[in-house]
C-alpha cells in the first residue's frame, strides 16, 4: 500500500510540474512573436526581465508597423493585414486564469487533484491548438493575397523570430533579413 501511495505522489508531482512549466510565466497565450525557445517566453532570456503585459504589447505593435512597412501593404491587402493582425493577438480571458486554479487544486485531495490536474492540461491544450489552428488559417490567407516579392520579405521576416536568434541553414551564425 505504501509503495502505491508513493507512486501516486510522485506522479501527482510530476503531472503538477509538467502543468506548472507548460504555463505561460506572463499568464497570457503564446504568441508568435514573441521570440525565445519556449511558448510564451516572451524576451526574459535575452536580458531584459519580465515585461508587464502593456510593455510587451507596445513592443508587439512597434513589430507589426514595421512587418507592414516592410511588406508595403496596398489598400486592396489592407482588409487581409487587418484580419491576420486580429488572428495573431492574445486571447481575451486568458490573463489572470491560472491564480483561482491553484486555489481550488489546494482543497482537493491528492487523487482528485491529479484527475483535475490532467483535465486542465487536456483543456488547455485544446486551446493552444485550436489558437494555433486560427493562426494558421490567417496566416495562410494573408500569406494568398501578397506579391511574390511581399511573399519573400514575409518569409524572411517569420524565420527571424524575435531579433535574428535563428540559426542559419548551415548552422552558422546568425540569420540576416533580406533588404
């Protein structure tokens, strides 16, 4: 009985940290821009600290006027841009969620907790796909209405992630964006 005592606790521990770290540490949605190896990492590996979300979201639309200035978006792709933009933000209700969570794991008991543990990460899950499903869809449908050469820049530009951190085909170095 012991034995299966402890295997429970060390997979309750487990499932708890694995949902603990697949959180996003600013409570919000993961973004494509945001940069950094991990979802919703945002910029905290490259020096600059945890953003609060106004910050952060000012740095997003400073990124996005320039993404429009590069591609030279026409008043025809005007409606397209307008809808890839809508796609690509932060869901509402997802700031905040995490808190009132942990509250409620805290009065469960340990078998229970588990059960809700692996309910919520089913959940949340589902959720990441289906706004990664939206953001595909749009990206693909902007992505239709621009030029060749808008295509190449738009390329260029979604391989960069945040400030060039991807790694060249040849593994070296860093790579540079297409003027």
């Amino acid at each position: 009985m012991k034995t299966n005592l402890k295997i429970s606790l060390v997979a309750g521990l487990l499932l708890a940290a694995g949902l603990a770290y697949s959180q996003s540490p600013m409570g919000g949605a993961p973004c494509d821009m945001m940069g950094g190896g991990m979802p919703g990492q945002g910029m905290s590996h490259r020096g600059m600290g945890k953003m609060d979300p106004a910050r952060m979201q000012a740095m997003m639309d400073k990124r996005h006027a320039a993404l429009k200035t590069q591609l030279k978006i026409t008043a025809a792709q005007e409606a397209a841009w307008t809808t890839f933009m809508a796609a690509h933000q932060a869901p509402a209700g997802m700031m905040g969620k995490q808190q009132p969570v942990m509250a409620d794991l805290a009065k469960l008991s340990t078998p229970e907790r588990i059960d809700k543990m692996k309910s919520l990460h089913t959940q949340h899950m589902s959720e990441m796909t289906a706004e990664m499903d939206k953001r595909a869809e749009a990206t693909k449908a902007f992505y239709a209405v621009l030029t060749p050469e808008q295509q190449k820049t738009f390329d260029a530009h979604s391989m960069m992630g945040q400030g060039g951190s991807q790694r060249a085909p040849n593994g070296k170095g860093r790579m540079q964006p297409t003027p």
